[in-house]
C-alpha cells in the first residue's frame, strides 16, 4: 500500500510528468472538444494548429489522427546552436532554460510583460485583487515550451523526454531525418552527463552542502538524484560530529562576545602590571 | 458568438486560467513536493482533493453512460476520457501512497506532536491511530507483555535519548527558484548565504529550503 520508493521522482514518474506538457498539433479529422478532468480540449478542425497536452498528441499521433509539430528547438540547426554553446562557450555550466513567456499588455500599447495570470487582469479586469498568488508562476510542464513557437536555442526542463517521445512516434513529422536529430541529441546528452558528473567537484570545496545546476534537465535530475543526494547526504553525516561542535563554539564565541569579553580585559591589565 | 469569445479564441492566453486546469497544476505540483520530501507536509488546504475526488466520481459515472452508448463518433472521445481518468487516479493513488509511506515510517512522531496531526487528514490521522494501536498490541503480545510494566511504553524519552524516530529533516532536496532570493545555507564547515536566480536549480538541505518552499518562493523538482 505504501510506496517505497525513497524520496524523489524516478525516470518513469518523470516521463509520466513530462507527458503533460503542451504541443503543437496539425489535426486531420474534426473533433469536437471533449470535457476532460483538467479543462476542455480545444476543438480541433484541420487545417488550423491546435494546443494539445503530449499524451493525447501522441494518442492522436498513433491513430493518425493529426500530426504533431516539433518545437523549434528540436531543429538541427538549434541543436547544433546548443552543442556549440555547451561545448565550446561555457563548459562549465549548463546551458542556460529558456526565458519566461511574455506577452504584449493591451492596456499599455508597446510595454511587454512576463506571462503571468495576475498580470492579466489587465485586459480581463475580473479580479481587483491582483496580488501575487504563487500558485500563478508557471513552471514547467506547465510553461508553453515546447509549442511550435517557442524560442529556438534554449532547452526546456523536459528536453531529452518530449525528445524521445517525438522521435520514436512522429519521427516522420521532424524537420530532418530522424537519424540526424537523434545523433545530435546523443551527442548532447553525453556532454551533459560529462558536466553533470564534473559538477560534485564543486561540492569537494569546503564542504558545502549546496550546489546549483542551472539549466539541468528534467531525466539527467532523475538520472543522477540518487548519486547526488546520497553523496551530499554521505557527507553530512560524516561530518556531523564535527558540524556540531562547530556551532556550538560559534554559539558559545556569539554569547562571549555578547558579554563584551571582559575577561580578557582585565587579564591583561594583569599582566601589565 | 459575442465579441469575448472571438477575442479569448484569437489571444487565448488572455483570460484567467480556468479552476480545472490551476486543480492540476495543483495536483501536479502536491505531487512532485509529496514525492521529494523527507517528511511529511500539510494536506493540501483550500478543498482541493474534495473537488478532485468529486470530479473522478463524476467522470467514471460519465465513462460508464458513454460505454452503454454504441455510437462509433463517442468512442474516440470515451478512449480519450479513459486515458486522462487513468493518469488522474495514477497521480492520487501515488500521492496518497507516499503519504501513508511517510506516516508509517515515523508514527509516533506525527500522531504525538499537535502541529505535526494537522498536517494529516481525517482519514490519515484515523488510519495512523489505528496502525499504531494494532502494532503497539502486537508488541505486547509477542514480547512486550514480558517486559516489567515500566518498560511497556513505546514512547520513553528517559535517558536524553528519545524512542521516537524523528524523520531527517537534513536531507538533500531539489528545488528551483521562482523568484530570485537569497538563501541562507547550512553546510559542514561552513554556512553560507546563495543568491540564486529565478529558474535556478538548487541542491540543499530540507530544512533550508523549507521555509523558501512554504513561502511560494521555490518548488521541489
């Protein structure tokens, strides 16, 4: 009844989240909008694009029903971009997710602003209260980024999966041959599983406990979970007589001090003597 | 067709986020956090499971009209359905299994201490009440019962040392910044304070991150 897999999402639990992200579908036959549990579909009446989730493009896929549109970063001449980036620019890091959505403000002709429901109350003007509610940020697999209009060049959190899933069902929708988008996403995920492995080497420093992984993806997280969490994890706990007494000694250093060391003052008038 | 609606068609991002889609998002994200932890966090407030258990009855029912229906246009339409149902239930059932995981492994600590029973549903806490019922009379009648009667409780805190596990409250997560923030992190030799970025990805301790996760201002990955 319980699960037991330990703390964190495993590959398939992965997959299975970045299935709900959204893609752009050519569909071939009319369907009305159905009522599903997260919203309605969109109804769909060729030749116009639609905005599916991926889970229902690929079903639609495989009943060839529609064909799917693969994003704009899945291009070879972007993934070339990537590489090059990676390798050559910055072989440290990872390369850099793509920016945050915006849009263009109706009420304020030429400004621009990040994609964000409060901020929509602009144009919609139903809720006076428009604070922030955290739960508007987007994030993915709820951010629009693997739309046939997403930004070219970035690598959205759930690359390598939308990736696999699109090669192995519309490998005849791809721009190039499917062999060649798929050399090209190897040879990207062997770089950045090198840098990954890389990365543990910052944490040997001075011991510090935390690390950040800019751009990582979504399965490369899962993949290597278990190794990271278990080695910062590992060091913790060999370390933690040693951190204890740490602070204690800054507490103790904090409370003399608090006290104005007036100790030592007068031991040293002392000595003077 | 009035005006709105042909303006929500061509700028479809323009109007709020419908309640049934921020359930998921909801859903998704309960899910990812619950899956992440080390221990346990507070039931998701504002009714959401109540509407998603309401709207999983609804659509079953839904699913067994459309099933008695030999029309071959709704049949595509009752796959699709099925499908969604399906990945629905998988997401509850494994949010809901992780919980009771996380409620067995340290009952004791979650049903004595006042703050930590809120974080549990009715039904939870019933259920941990009663496992820990059934164990406790289990160990009394194997081994326990022998034991002199000042050594039959389960909770002894003498000796400075505590007989209830507490869950590690150390543990490394996995988080992303929604927001641009300092984060003040404790490590072995040293502490230290990380500006991170929005859209950064950062490995630390649970009981750094919590408070950054509680305000809104980070989500477990």
């Amino acid at each position: 009844m319980a699960l037991p897999l330990p703390p964190g999402l495993t590959q398939n639990e992965v997959a299975f989240l970045a299935e709900m992200e959204m893609v752009t579908v050519v569909p071939r036959q009319r369907l009305d909008s159905i009522d599903l549990l997260g919203g309605k579909t969109p109804q769909l009446r060729p030749p116009h694009r639609a905005q599916l989730p991926l889970w229902l493009a690929l079903l639609l896929k495989k009943q060839r029903r529609a064909n799917i549109v693969p994003p704009a970063w899945m291009h070879p001449a972007s993934l070339a971009e990537i590489i090059h980036r990676e390798t050559k620019e910055d072989p440290e890091a990872f390369s850099p997710p793509p920016p945050p959505p915006s849009r263009a403000l109706y009420s304020q002709p030429g400004t621009a602003r990040r994609l964000n429901p409060s901020y929509l109350d602009d144009f919609t003007q139903t809720q006076p209260d428009s604070q922030q509610d955290p739960n508007s940020i987007l994030s993915p697999p709820f951010l629009p980024s693997n739309v046939a209009e997403s930004p070219a060049g970035y690598l959205p959190y759930h690359w390598l999966e939308v990736a696999e899933a699109l090669l192995t069902h519309a490998g005849d929708d791809m721009p190039a041959p499917a062999g060649e988008v798929r050399s090209l996403l190897r040879d990207l995920v062997e770089v950045r599983a090198a840098k990954m492995r890389s990365s543990t080497s910052a944490l040997e420093g001075f011991g510090d406990a935390w690390l950040t992984l800019r751009g990582v993806g979504a399965m490369e997280l899962a993949e290597n979970r278990a190794f990271l969490a278990g080695l910062v994890d590992g060091v913790r706990k060999i370390g933690a007589s040693a951190e204890a007494t740490r602070r204690e000694e800054e507490e103790e250093a904090r409370r003399g001090g608090d006290y104005g060391g007036d100790g030592d003052e007068d031991s040293d008038e002392d000595m003077g003597l | 067709m009035d005006i709105d609606d042909i303006l929500r068609e061509v700028d479809p991002v323009s109007h709020q986020i419908p309640q049934e889609t921020r359930d998921l998002q909801d859903l998704t994200r309960a899910w990812v956090a619950e899956r992440s932890t080390p221990e346990l966090l507070p039931w998701p407030s504002n009714g959401l499971f109540e509407r998603i258990n309401d709207k999983i009855k609804r659509q079953i029912e839904k699913v067994e009209e459309m099933t008695g229906d030999m029309d071959p246009k709704t049949n595509f339409a009752l796959i699709v359905i099925q499908t969604e149902l399906e990945r629905y239930k998988y997401l509850v059932r494994s949010f809901l299994r992780t919980r009771i995981a996380k409620i067995d492994k340290h009952l004791l600590h979650y049903i004595s201490n006042d703050n930590l029973r809120t974080r549990m549903s009715q039904i939870e806490e019933a259920y941990a009440r009663r496992h820990q019922l059934l164990l406790h009379n289990h160990y009394l009648n194997s081994f326990l019962g022998t034991f002199p009667p000042a050594m039959q409780n389960l909770n002894d805190t003498a000796g400075n040392i505590s007989m209830i596990d507490n869950p590690d409250l150390d543990s490394a997560v996995f988080i992303r910044l929604l927001k641009d923030a300092e984060i003040e992190c404790h490590g072995v030799d040293v502490d230290g304070v990380l500006t991170g970025k929005e859209g950064d990805i950062v490995i630390l301790r649970w009981s750094d991150a919590k408070g950054l996760v509680e305000r809104g201002d980070a989500e477990l990955v």
